[in-house]
C-alpha cells in the first residue's frame, strides 16, 4: 500500500497515468469507430447506388 | 524559349503596376487604410481602461500592448488582401498572367504592408508616449515594428491565400496566422520591453530581420502554392 | 525499387499491408509499455529532489516525444503528397494531426499535473518546453480546423499540406524564441538539459515507455490510414466487396 501513495505525491502520479491510458483507450476507440463508420457509409452508398439501376 | 517576345512586359514592371493598382485602389477608399489604424488605437485604449490608469502598471504592459494591438489590427486587414480581387474575378487573371505569381503575390504583400503596416510603425510610438514608456522604448518601438509587421504580412499572405475561398475563412485565419506569429511578438514584444528597461536592442532587432528575411524569401513562394489551390 | 513504391501507394496493397503491421506493433508496443509502466511506478528509486513525483516523467517525456514526432511525419508526408500527388501520404498527413493533437494535449495535462506539486501552480509560462507545446497544440487544431473547412477532398488534402509545411519551417523558431524568452527570466523547468546522469534503473523504462509509445503510436497510425484509405476509395471495387464481407461478418 506504501507503493501505491508514492510519498506524498500520489494523486498527481495516478492522474497522470490514468490520463494517459484513458487517452490512449479513446485513440484506439475513436479509431475503430471511425473505420466501422467509413464501412457502413460505402455500404450505404452502394444500396444507393443499387436502387438506381 | 532563348528571347522573349516584345510583347511581354519585364518581371520589374508587373511588380510595380500591380503594386500601383492596389495602392491606388486603396486611395480612392481611404476607409479600408484607416480602419486598422483605429483598431490599433482603440485596442491600444481599452488597457488602461481595463486595468486602471498605474502609471507603473502602464510603462509594464506598453510594450506588449502596442505589440498585441499590432499583432490584432494586422490580422483585421489580413482578410481583405485577396477577397475583393476573389470576389470580382481579378485574382483568376494574376493566376493566368505569364508573371511569375510568387512576384504577383510580392507586389500584393508590399502593398499590404505600405497600407496596413506602415501607418502602424509610424503611430506606435505616439501610443508608447500615452503608456510613458522612455525614449529608448519608444525608438524600438518602430524599429522592432518595422520588421515584425513586414513579417506579419508576409506570413499572413499565406494564411489569407488559404482561406480565400472559405466562408468562415474570417475566423480560421486567425486559428491560422497567430500560432505562426508568436515568435515575431515574443522578440518584438520582449525587445521593447528590455529597451525600455535601459538594454540593448539590438538582438531582438536583428533576430526580427533575420526573420523577415527568411519570410521574404519564402512566404511568397507558399501563398502562390496556396492561392492556386484555393483557385483550382 | 520503384516498383516496391508504386505497389506500396497502391490503395488495396497498402491496406492489406498496414493491416498485417498493425497486429505487431501491438505485440511490441504493448509489452514494452506494460514494463514501463511497472518499472517505472515500482522498480525506478524515487528521485532525490522531486520524490516519487518524478514518476510523472515516465508519461509525460514520450507525450511529448510522440507530439513532436508526428508533426514531423504530418510535415513530411504533407510534402510528399504536394510534390509527387501522392494520394496516401495525404491520407497519412491527415491521420497523424489528430493523433499528435491528443499527445501534445497528454503532455500538456502530465506536465501541468506534475508542475503542480513541484512550483505550487498548475501552469507556469516560465516554463519553456510547456510553452511550445501549447503552440504545437494551437498549430495542429489550425490544420485540422483547416482539413474541416474545405470540403473538397482534394483542395482540403492540398491546401492543409501548404499549412503543414509552413508550420514545420516555424516550428523550430517557435522553440528558439520561447526558449530566448524564458531565458530572461530563468524560468524553472521540471527536465534540466545536461542535468545530473539518469541512473540504470530511472532510464530503462523510460527507454521502454518511449520506444513503446511510439510502436503503439505506429499502429494506431496505420489504423487511422486505413479508415482514410477506404473512405478516399470509397467508389472502387475493391472497397465494397470489403463492405460486403464485412457485412456478412458482423
């Protein structure tokens, strides 16, 4: 327990690493969501163009 | 191509004629010179209303003050310099024209500059005078203006070459042209500052020619690339 | 040679590439940030001056390291694809901006948090280094506000590469500038240069943090190129029968 205070400085350690990894997390999401987005829209896109013929 | 033929005229007069046109344009709408020469005075103004009459306090923040009024009043301008010659289909021709557009876009700079900038340098130490700064900061005043606000026109020319077309261009320029200004107000600002404080202001001063150097080499080269592609 | 280029500017080829590198650069990244992580928090002996504090180091130095390299790739894929019309440089340009804005933001949110115990406030100009990250912060949301102003893919991918270029060319002034000006009044500073020499111990997962950042970095890159990819071909033949696939696997 001692280790995870980190003397006294303890909430500005975690912060920083919880901040970091949450940002890391939303590159990944925010990537991932965007790709299943690019997808659905050419998908999209084709039916449109389906329905024209 | 070994001769050029008769017709075409030398790369100095295209310069000077273009120059000429929007010197010209300018004069028969003096409004368009004066207003951020106001802007400039009224920004200047609205300090010492904000933060109280100190003459202390004043002799502190002139410097940077005239610097960002400055920095401010050139950015209001920046927008105009290639929206009318957008708008009436001028601009089309300068990118047809057989001058090199990196010259056109030099001569539109300068007057840029001599309608927007120099007014500045001219008045900025009547407004050091107003905040009392000492006679040593306000002879650098001019002399770091003098180069910064030629650098600012010559950076801005690229940002307002990108946003030409855009509709909400007006605010992105800013977005765009303020980031890439911060060294120029830093040794600008800062060179006033020590001047004032009894230093020398040489570095500063040649720092800021150094850069407008570099911007004249390089910035008329950029704002041509950015023009035709906003013009494709 | 030249042939290995234009198969790697191929649209369907790269796509197909990138998604065999992004599996590995996981595999690398993600072990070497999990020993930083861990050695960084529990093994490396607590600084002598700034106490555990210190720590912050381990997040806060490759931020800033990837916010600075992926302008450089921006930079340098923006030039690419203006001198050659390069269509997936453009597309790389793109991708890297927001990634290098939301590690320029983490290395300004660490460095703040950790200015905060060391000179009691949570900004402070003096600091030079802080100071040009918030430019670089200012110049990567001025691309993208740029990128999402103009609606033509093309003059968008064209005219962002012009601003890209320009910016690289100011970049190092910015740094000199703010780092003359916080020279006047000697500002303090949480990394000294020529400071005394990092122990083993505080350097290995420091090492390993950066290093792995910057694969972790490599594949969220090439994720983001992807998605750029597809979208930027989203007419050929080639994307819809991915669409189509993955359709039927979803």
């Amino acid at each position: 327990m001692e280790m995870l205070a980190m003397g006294k400085y303890g909430v500005y350690v975690w912060t920083c690493f919880g901040l970091t990894f949450t940002v890391l997390v939303t590159c990944v999401v925010q990537a991932r969501r965007r790709h299943r987005a690019v997808l659905r829209e050419v998908r999209r896109h084709m039916q449109l163009t389906e329905t024209d013929e | 191509m070994t001769t050029l033929p008769d017709t075409m005229p030398g790369l100095g007069r295209g310069f000077v004629a273009l120059l000429r046109r929007d010197l010209l344009l300018a004069w028969r709408r003096p409004g368009d010179v004066l207003n951020p020469l106001v802007f400039f005075a009224i920004v200047a103004t609205l300090f010492p209303l904000a933060l109280g009459p100190e003459t202390d306090l004043l002799r502190t923040i002139g410097p940077g003050v005239v610097w960002v009024a400055a920095l401010l009043a050139a950015l209001l301008s920046l927008n105009g310099l290639f929206l009318a010659d957008h708008e009436d289909g001028s601009l089309e021709q300068l990118l047809l024209s057989a001058q090199p557009l990196p010259l056109l876009v030099l001569a539109k700079t300068c007057a840029h500059w001599l309608l927007s900038g120099l007014p500045l340098v001219v008045i900025s130490p009547l407004i050091g005078l107003s905040y009392d700064l000492p006679a040593d900061g306000l002879l650098a005043l001019p002399a770091t203006l003098l180069p910064g606000t030629a650098s600012l026109s010559l950076v801005g020319a690229t940002g307002a070459a990108l946003t030409v077309g855009l509709s909400r261009g007006n605010a992105l320029l800013g977005l765009l042209v303020l980031p890439l200004a911060m060294p120029i107000l830093i040794f600008g600002a800062r060179t006033v500052s020590l001047a004032a404080a009894g230093d020398t202001m040489a570095g500063g001063v040649y720092f800021l020619g150094a850069y407008c150097m570099l911007a004249l080499t390089l910035a008329p080269f950029a704002t041509a690339a950015a023009l035709r592609i906003s013009n494709e | 040679m030249w042939t290995f280029f234009h198969k790697l500017a191929s649209p369907p080829h790269f796509y197909g590439l990138a998604g065999k590198f992004i599996p590995w650069f996981a595999a690398i990244g993600l072990p070497l940030v999990a020993y930083g992580t861990w050695a960084g928090l529990f093994i490396a002996p607590p600084d002598y001056q700034q106490g555990d504090a210190f720590r912050i180091i381990y997040v806060h130095v490759p931020a800033a390291y990837l916010s600075m390299l992926a302008y450089m790739v921006m930079a340098i894929a923006a030039g690419i694809g203006l001198i050659w019309r390069m269509k997936l440089a453009h597309a790389v340009a793109a991708s890297a901006a927001p990634l290098g804005a939301w590690f320029t933001f983490l290395a300004l949110a660490t460095g703040s948090i950790w200015g905060r115990p060391m000179w009691g406030t949570w900004w402070e100009w003096g600091d030079p280094r802080l100071t040009s990250e918030l430019i670089l912060l200012f110049l990567y949301l001025g691309y993208m506000a740029l990128r999402a102003a103009i609606d033509d893919g093309t003059k968008a991918d064209r005219a962002s590469a012009v601003l890209a270029l320009v910016g690289a060319v100011n970049v190092p002034i910015i740094h000199f500038s703010v780092e003359w000006w916080s020279s006047l009044h000697q500002g303090p500073t949480l990394i000294r240069e020529g400071g005394p020499a990092i122990a083993g111990d505080m350097l290995y997962p420091l090492l390993a943090m950066i290093f792995g950042f910057s694969f972790l970095f490599g594949a969220l890159l090439l994720m983001r190129v992807k998605s750029e990819v597809l979208y930027r071909e989203r007419r050929a033949r080639w994307v819809r029968r991915l669409a189509t696939e993955s359709a039927g696997a979803a």
